[in-house]
C-alpha cells in the first residue's frame, strides 16, 4: 500500500533524533517513494507534512488550554463581529451542532468515542457509540444519533449518521434534508435504493420509535470522515474511493457560504509516516482544502498527538459553525439593524438641524391642538 516503513509512535523520539542531527534536506524529493507521482503542489505539501510527522512541533503545553476553551464554550462565544453585526443580530442556538458524514467503514462512530474518550471523566466508561467490527455482517449506523460532547453541558454535540451510498445523487437528497430541514436524534434514515428486506429489518429496529419527542435541530457545521486506508490503495488502484469522495464532498448543501467541511482522515495507525503524508497531501489536492489545517489525521490511539488532533479538529469545527450562525430573522431587528446603520452616517450637524425640525414640528403640533381646541 505504497512506500515507506510503518513506524509506531513508540519510535518516533528515535527517528526525531535521527532527523535532528542531519541536515533538513533530507525532507526532499528522494523522501518520496517511486510509486508515488504528485504534482508539484501536492509534493510540496507531502514533503511539509512528512516533517510534521517525524519532527512535530512541542504542543504538549497547549493541552489543558484547549480542552478548557472548548470546554467552556457558547454557541455565538467566537463569532466574527464584522460588518457592524453583534451577537443580538444572529440566531443562537441551544447547542452547536456538528453532523459526522462519510462513506460505509469509515469509522465515524470510532470517531465519537475518541472525542468521548478525551472529554470523559470516567476511565473505564463504555463507548457511547456502536462500532461495526465486521461490516459484512452488520447494516452499520441506520439512525441519526445525537451524542452531547460534555457530560455536563449541552453546548456541543456531534450526530453519527447513516453511510454514504454510492449514488452521488441519492447521498445529494439525504443530505439536502439533513442540511435544510434539520436532525433528530433516533431518526431513521431510508435510502431509495433500500432493498425490502434492509427496510424491513429498520422497520423491525425501529419498532419502539413510532413517537419520536425529541427536537430538530439544525446542523452548523460538518466534519467529513474518511478511512485513509482505503484512500491510499484508491490512489494506487482504480482511484473509485477517492472520486466518490471529491463527488459528495463538493455537494453544495455541505458548505455554509465559502467554508467547506473539515475532514478527518482514520484508521492511521494503519499506515506509516510516509503513507499518512501521501494521503493527506493527495485528499487536499482533489478537494481542494489545505491539508495541513483543514485535514486532521486522527487514528485510534491514545496518545497527547492524538488528543491534541482531536481539540484541534473541534477547534476548527466550532469556530467556522460560529462565523457562519444564521441571522436572525425576527421583524424588530431588522428594523433596529436599519435605523442603527442610518443613524452612523449622520453627522453632529445633521444631528443639530434634524433636532431643531423636530422642536419646531412638535410647537406646530402644540399650536395646531390649542386652535382647535379654541375653535
């Protein structure tokens, strides 16, 4: 599955010395294995996150501030206050809700417990969410299902959803409906290309959700998930995989204006140093996003990179759901938005005449009333 040795991260600090004490350009064009042919850009980015793998800045200070930000975090604490709007001018919700998107097996709900895993307190907790150890033998995710981040608060929450199909257009309308209309949790989700018998079994699942109380909630932003093994032998094969996911990556209803998904990439401690870099350097090149800021490796361990990848990617995630919050609609905004911006572009002199119109127009009214009262 392309070049390089698989290095754990038990080895890292040996290799780290290794690199440290020879010269930097050892990071360059013969780094890159035979089989691999990148554009000029995607070599560039290969070669920056190969080092980023073998000498990783020291971020183990910035731990415990991280996870208190967003632990500590509002919907609406990190909006951008630009274009004269505050936080009264935008629709603030309850909770910030992050919906987790990706193709069969690519380890979304693997996902949710790491993230349970960093901010829960209790060490020997089960994992909240289910995983399919055997895909063949399971139907996968069939519910939306709404897991709060904190224990203690309702601030942030991620949903786990049903897997991408195959069918660009049948992902297009599910999506459309999640974005437009809302998630509940325990909704269950049916795809036209069901067959009777999988639609059957979700009916049968589904048998104690006839009434379903819980609320609809509007998804602000999304985190796209992705198996990096199955994107690094798509880059050596038939390229399939890969295409499927620029197809429903660049579906419109996934981006909030100009901000598009951020993508997790799993399953690393499955591939080397080498063959990370590739993969992350290749998914920027075909979706078109910075790897290196919006494309989190985050493979199942537990080790501080890993935790740190995890806040990073939540970090990430929460700010662009805050700049993109909705405005809000309500009729007496709008018009205090109005009359609040005319009132800026007048002057003291403006000021000064419109208040002596006014003194004069109440006088007028004053004498128009004592008249006709006389009369």
């Amino acid at each position: 599955m392309g070049g390089g040795t698989k290095l754990s991260d038990d080895e890292l600090p040996s290799v780290s010395d290794e690199l440290s004490s020879s010269s930097s350009s050892q990071l360059d064009s013969s780094s890159v294995p035979s089989t691999y042919s990148p554009s000029s850009r995607e070599l560039v980015a290969y070669l920056d996150l190969l080092q980023s793998y073998y000498r990783p800045p020291d971020r183990s200070a910035d731990l415990r501030p991280l996870k208190n930000s967003i632990a500590r975090h509002k919907p609406g604490d990190w909006i951008d206050h630009v274009g004269g709007m505050t936080l009264y001018d935008y629709d603030i919700p309850e909770s910030t809700i992050l919906l987790l998107v990706g193709p069969r097996g690519s380890g979304k709900s693997s996902l949710v417990n790491r993230i349970a895993r960093v901010f829960g307190n209790e060490l020997f907790a089960p994992d909240p969410a289910q995983v399919s150890h055997n895909l063949s033998a399971t139907d996968g995710t069939c519910f939306l299902q709404e897991y709060m981040v904190l224990k203690d608060s309702e601030s942030l929450c991620v949903y786990d959803s049903r897997s991408l199909s195959e069918s660009s257009s049948e992902n297009f309308e599910m999506l459309e409906r999640w974005m437009t209309e809302g998630v509940s949790h325990g909704q269950m989700v049916v795809r036209t290309s069901d067959t009777k018998p999988m639609k059957q079994r979700m009916g049968i699942m589904a048998r104690h959700r006839d009434f379903s109380p819980c609320l609809k909630r509007t998804v602000n932003f999304v985190i796209f998930v992705v198996d990096g093994v199955s994107v690094l032998k798509s880059m050596d094969d038939d390229a399939k995989y890969n295409k499927m996911l620029a197809a429903n990556f660049n579906c419109p209803y996934f981006s909030f204006k100009d901000t598009k998904p951020v993508v997790v990439v799993t399953h690393g401690d499955e591939l080397s140093f080498q063959e990370r870099a590739r993969v992350r350097a290749h998914l920027g090149e075909i979706l078109g996003i910075p790897p290196s800021k919006q494309i989190f490796d985050i493979p199942d361990t537990c080790v501080s990179r890993t935790e740190l990848a995890i806040m990073d990617m939540l970090r990430y995630s929460i700010e662009h759901a805050d700049r993109n919050l909705p405005f809000n609609k309500s009729c007496l905004l709008q018009a205090r938005r109005i009359i609040w911006r005319k009132m800026q572009k007048f002057h003291f002199d403006d000021w000064v005449v419109l208040s002596g119109i006014f003194i004069i127009y109440m006088v007028l009214v004053y004498l128009l009333f004592q008249v006709s009262y006389i009369l």
